[in-house]
C-alpha cells in the first residue's frame, strides 16, 4: 500500500508554497523563540512532510537525521525525540499566542504523531493527530466544476501524467506552469535515495565482525550529502517502499594474508540485482587490520555515493527516463557540471527553477541552483545573478549548516564575486565536513591555484589524484595548469587532451597555449574549434574570461604568452 503521508485525509486550499512560505516567516521571527536543534526538526518534519514520508517518521529516524544519534540509538533507552518534540510543540503554541492573527498560516505539532499541520491563522488549534494537506493547487471558479470537490493528488492513478509534466518542467518547457495552473495535483517531486546498508552474515562469519563493518559504512555514506543511509538485518525487506531505496549488503572477509570486501546493489522494489563487486587488500604482520577495513570501506562509500557513484548514477539514469522536479534536478545539474555540458546546465537550470517554486527552503536545490548560476557564467557577468547565487547559497547553508554541499555552493558563488578569501573559508568547511569527498579538495585546489596560491592548490590536487580511481576534472586542471606553469608543456597538453571537451574554456585554452610552446600547429587547430564549437562563443576576449574566473595575472600572462605563439591574438580571442 502507497503510504505517502496515509494519514491525511482533511483537505484545504493551503498550497505548498504558502506553507513553507509561512515557514520561512517564523524562523527569521524574533517572537519565534526556538533553539537551532528544535528550528533543525521543524524543517527536517516540514521536508519530510511535503516528500511524503510523514507516515514513516518514527523516534528512532529523528534521532538519527536531526540530532546525530548512532545507528544503535533506542528510543526506549533515550527519550531525547520525545523531549525535544514536546519542547518544539511549545514554542509553536507560544509562538502563535504571541502573534495571533498576524500572520497567516498557523503551524502546529498535534500529539501522537510527527505530522505538521497547518491551518489559517482564524481556525481554532487542531484537537486531533488528522493534519490538514497543505497540497492541494487552487483552480479557477470556471474550472471548479470540472473536477471534484475533494481533491486526493497523491493518487496513483495521477503518477504518470504528474510525470509527464515534471518532464516539460526538467526540459524548461513555458508551458509546465500553464499546465499546472490547469490541473489539481502537484508535480512529480523526487527526493534523495536511500541506502539501506544490511548485515550478511554468510559462509559462517561472525555476526558481529560484519555488523561492525556495515555499521561503519553506514558512518562513511553519511558524509555524502547525495544519499540517505540507514541499517537493518539481513533479509529485513519491510522497509522496501520508495521507488529510490537500494538494498545494500556486504560480506567482510578477513584471511591471514588478506582483508576482502564484497558488496552488491539491490534495487528495494524490484529485487533486481544492479551492480556488485569485490575489493581486497593485502596485509602482513605489519598492517593495521583496523585501518586497512576502514580504508576498504570508505572506498565503496566513495563508489556507491560519491559524484561518480553508482546510486547517484542510478538515479540519474533514473531521471532522465522518468523526470521528476526536487531532488531528480539536482542529479541533472551534477552530470551537467561535471561534463561542462551548456545544454544540460540549461535543461537542469529551468528544473531548479520550477523547483524552487515548490520547495523553496530545500537545501540541496538551492545549493544546486547556485552552483549551476555560476557555471552558466551569468554570474560573472551580471551583478545581479552574482547576487542571486549568493544568496541561494547562503540560504542553502543556513537550512543545512552541515551539508558541505551547501558550502560548495557558497564557496563558488563567493569566489565568483570577487570574496575570494570568503570562498576559501567555504571551501575548507566543505572538506571538514565530508573528509571523505574527493570532488571538494579538487575544487578547491582549482580555485587556490588560478588565484595565485600555487603550491596549496597542487598540494590538494594531489591529494585528490592520490585518493581515487579516476581524477576529478579540477583536479586534473590545476595538475595540467602547472605542468605548463613550470614548462612541462608536454605533460600539461597531455592532461588536457584527457580533459578535452569542446565546451571547456580552460581546458581548449591550455591545449592550444601548450601546443603553441611545442610548435604543433594540427593540436593548435583542433583545440580552437573545440574553442569555437558553443553556438554562442565566448561572450568576450579570452583573456577576459580568464580574468573574470579570477585567474591571477601572472598566470593569463603565461597562457597568453603560449597562445601567442601558436599565432592566435590572445586578446581578441575567440
């Protein structure tokens, strides 16, 4: 049975965007007097709410997903959940005594459950645990006919026409907006997959040895912002609801010689085996058994949610065969980003915006939406855009203070304006918070090393090269970036020919510019029409364009003086 928020069935014409608009009120209000643990809980409660998921919230998730509590938390040992709700339901009531009527929408915490309710500010207090669904789309009185009075729009029945509209929305269609205004039932909205990480304890192993190692790669999956985890025993398939659950197992072997590790990937609705795999490492008398497992782990964490992960490759897939508006646009704009790809960071630039439309006080899309403002370009030449991206940003971090994500976001959009001091603070937040990201010391190694902080960008290029199969494309930059910086002119148009990529500015920049120090007029001629291929071109010089990425002078100069050589006028380039 579907059970996306099963308990709601009052409705009224409180949409969404009014609900978390009200949200967004009592948070920045001085009369709302809640601490930033209770403020974290309202808006994990209003999230899940709105992803319909309210009827699985329970003690134990809370304690994990808002306080931090150990996957061997037990709500009946540690009443932690149940203290903090009542004290957040307290200040709701005294926040709503104290403003009455002023404001529009009454948020409340009926006891019983972890539903939100919401209601007019002139409604009496709710007196049950029946929440009010705040989804419903209001519709013209010329269309109130047509349709019936009491509106479900969760109803299964509705799933693959609401699918087909998120799709106009993810391809930027003006006509999705239209289409929504006319129809009673909400977009497709997609939220994060969740990994469910079971104990397998086969061939005879010890129980406890295996659970150890789940339990620590569920530790290790929490660092990445792009999946939810949880653990269950081997076999324990009730939780199996979502279309976007993955069951993982693991089996932990550990021989005199060598520690193995196999794991496979099992889609939870339809048991289908996805992906699987073995890693091993050899040990001697030497090893220290604790550190090579938590090395092994961490690998498959790495593999399983990192950028180029095997969920989050799902679910991109997933994506772009069933589009979707939330989450699924943040998987677009990823693959988008990662390939420096115009065309998709446009499709995923009008999903984030839909998105925003409907979830606005959702982190991941903020973040998201930020990052994919700055890659357009827009923000470097609009003050306006510039300002934009940062205040999605900063929002994206206030909602979700340990989301390095988020401070990704904030990194680059504050690097883009100029605070480039700012963005580096940002930038080692970031690593800080997930230590375990490979993409985050690339980029802000990039970011270090074009402005001028040479050795502390290689440094963490390296470190990135040195931890992962395959090196993340800022990294490989900064990497290419100096070769050609210490005239290792071959080595640097080496890496960048790997990196070749037709829409990449940089990237075609030092191919010719290196080309040009080696004499190779054909690479020369290959990389500017990889320059010139984006239909638009460059919207200015390409000297310009590396000054308005904060390339520090002494290195343009260094491009420049290579690009010259290859015979191409770098100043009025392209």
């Amino acid at each position: 049975m579907d059970d996306r928020n099963s308990c709601q069935q009052t409705h009224s014409t409180v949409t969404e965007c009014e609900a978390r608009a009200a949200l967004d009120c009592m948070l920045a209000d001085s009369h709302f007097h809640a601490s930033e643990r209770h403020r974290k809980l309202l808006q994990y409660l209003v999230d899940e709410f709105f992803a319909g998921r309210s009827g699985r919230i329970k003690a134990y998730t809370i304690a994990i997903d808002v306080f931090g509590r150990p996957t061997t938390f037990d709500p009946a040992a540690d009443p932690i959940v149940r203290v903090e709700v009542s004290r957040l339901r307290a200040s709701l009531a005294q926040y709503h005594d104290t403003v009455g009527e002023k404001v529009g929408l009454r948020i409340e915490l009926p006891k019983g459950n972890y539903v939100p309710h919401f209601a007019p500010s002139g409604r009496s207090p709710t007196r049950t645990g029946t929440a009010i669904s705040p989804v419903e789309v209001r519709l013209k009185p010329s269309e109130q006919a047509a349709i019936p009075a009491t509106v479900q729009p969760k109803r299964r029945r509705f799933t693959l026409v609401a699918g087909a509209v998120a799709g106009a929305a993810a391809m930027g269609g003006g006509a999705y907006l239209a289409v929504v205004e006319r129809f009673p039932w909400q977009p497709v909205l997609s939220a994060k997959p969740t990994i469910v990480v079971a104990v397998d304890a086969a061939n005879g192993a010890d129980t406890g040895e295996q659970r150890k190692a789940s339990e620590d790669l569920v530790n290790a999956l929490s660092h990445f912002s792009a999946v939810r985890t949880q653990i269950s025993a081997a076999g324990a398939d009730e939780a199996w609801q979502s279309s976007n659950e993955y069951h993982v197992s693991i089996d932990y072997d550990v021989a005199p010689h060598e520690h193995r590790l196999s794991w496979q990937v099992v889609d939870a609705q339809s048991k289908e085996a996805l992906r699987a795999g073995t890693a091993k490492a050899d040990i001697d008398n030497s090893s220290d058994a604790r550190a090579v497992q938590e090395k092994l782990l961490i690998h498959l964490a790495r593999s399983l949610a990192g950028e180029e992960g095997v969920i989050v490759s799902l679910e991109a897939a997933r994506q772009l065969v069933t589009p979707s508006i939330g989450y699924g646009c943040v998987l677009l704009a990823d693959v988008a980003l990662a390939r420096i790809d115009p065309e998709g960071l446009a499709s995923a630039h009008a999903c984030l915006e839909k998105s925003v439309t409907y979830q606005a006080a959702d982190p991941d899309v903020l973040a998201s939406l930020a990052r994919v403002l700055v890659a357009t370009g827009e923000a470097r030449t609009s003050p306006t855009v510039a300002a934009r991206a940062m205040k999605l940003a900063d929002k994206a971090v206030a909602l979700a203070p340990q989301s390095s994500q988020s401070y990704v976001a904030q990194m680059q959009a504050r690097f883009a304006t100029g605070d480039k001091k700012a963005a580096f603070l940002s930038g080692r937040r970031a690593a800080a918070l997930n230590p375990l990201d490979n993409a985050i010391p690339a980029r802000l190694g990039l970011l270090l090393f074009v402005s001028g902080q040479y050795s502390k960008g290689v440094r963490l290029a390296q470190a990135a090269e040195a931890r992962c199969e395959y090196l993340h494309r800022d990294a490989a930059l900064t990497l290419a970036l100096d070769d050609y910086r210490n005239g290792r002119y071959r080595e640097a148009l080496t890496r960048a020919r790997q990196l070749a990529n037709p829409a990449d500015v940089a990237v075609n920049l030092i191919r010719i510019a290196a080309a040009g120090q080696l004499g190779l007029t054909r690479e020369t001629t290959t990389a500017l029409d990889g320059l010139r291929w984006s239909k638009n071109g460059l919207p200015r010089s390409a000297e310009s364009e590396l000054a308005a990425r904060g390339y520090a002078p002494d290195l343009i100069a260094l491009i420049g003086g290579g690009v010259s050589k290859a015979g191409v006028r770098f100043a009025s380039l392209p």
